[in-house]
C-alpha cells in the first residue's frame, strides 16, 4: 500500500480532561501518551527532594490512595534502578520496576516504568518525565508519560497517579 502525501499538516489530536482536583490531564492521540500538570504550594527544591528522598516518601508513598508500599527500593542515579510494590486496600500486590535515565536536581527525572508478575515477568516498558518548574515560592509539576499500549492502560495510569499526586500534595501540605 501506498502512502499518499496530500500535502496537509497534521497535529496531535488533544482532549483535554478536568477533574474535580483542578488538574489538568492531557491526553493525546494516537501515540497514547498522557500529562498532568499541578501546581505545589511550595518550592521547587522542597518538591523535589519530597518526591526522591526517602525520608519524604515514607510520608506519602508515592502510591494511589489507600495503597501501601511494603517493599521500595531504589538506586536514585541515572542508570541506577528500583523496584516496588503497591499493596491495595484489598490486598493484592502490584510490582513495579523501572530505571532511571536522567536526574537533573531539581529540574527534572526521566525513568522507565514497567509492572511485572509474581513470576518477573515485565509487562511493555513506559517512559516517566517530570519536570519540576521554578515559580518563586510555588513550583508546577508536570508529569509525562508514554509508551502506553491501549487507551484503557493510559486512563488507568492518569486516575492512579491523580491519586498519588493528592496524596504528594496533602504531605507537602504538612511540612
């Protein structure tokens, strides 16, 4: 078959998604990819170092809501990586491993994101960016993430880490 280049410029197709956190999602097709962007009450050094440290993410686990994560470790350098698992409320574990590729404190962290089974069987490889951006006394997040196989998979991850992402704000909240 062959392609037929009329000459148009085609862009992404954007939908944009509120929801009742006054976050923004954008979700974009057909690459399956996702952003969510909120602003933190507080400043960037402060985010960042509550997102990496571990003296921070025992306060907020980095998990959906009502989750626990009895097993988190990690080798917090480029190339360096981590494995977790996210217990539910229910019970059942989800694992969770991934690499990190670039840390630039307090800018930026790019890791992959893969889940696995019981067995270490890895599922299909995503890529998380997020960008800390300076704003004075404030700081806004944006988290990126691509590589999702299915429309299904993408919103899953855009209600989980909506979720956390409460859960960060209320710890920042705290300190």
């Amino acid at each position: 078959m062959k392609a037929i280049d009329r000459g148009k410029k085609y862009h992404r197709k954007e939908k944009q998604i509120m929801n009742s956190r006054k976050a923004t999602a954008r979700i974009e097709q057909p690459e399956l990819e996702m952003s969510i962007t909120r602003t933190l009450n507080v400043p960037r050094d402060l985010a960042f170092s509550a997102w990496t440290e571990p003296k921070h993410l025992e306060h907020w686990e980095n998990a959906p809501k009502g989750f626990t994560v009895p097993i988190h470790e990690i080798d917090f350098r480029p190339g360096g990586a981590y494995r977790l698992c996210m217990r539910s409320p229910e019970g059942g574990d989800h694992w969770l491993r991934g690499v990190y590729r670039d840390i630039e404190k307090p800018e930026r962290l790019v890791f992959t994101h893969t889940w696995f089974d019981p067995q270490g069987r890895s599922g299909i490889e995503s890529l998380v960016t997020i960008t800390f951006a300076d704003r004075g006394q404030q700081t806004e997040l944006t988290l990126h993430q691509s590589g999702f196989q299915s429309v299904a998979e993408r919103d899953g991850h855009v209600d989980g880490w909506n979720s956390s992402l409460d859960r960060f704000v209320e710890y920042l909240s705290t300190l």
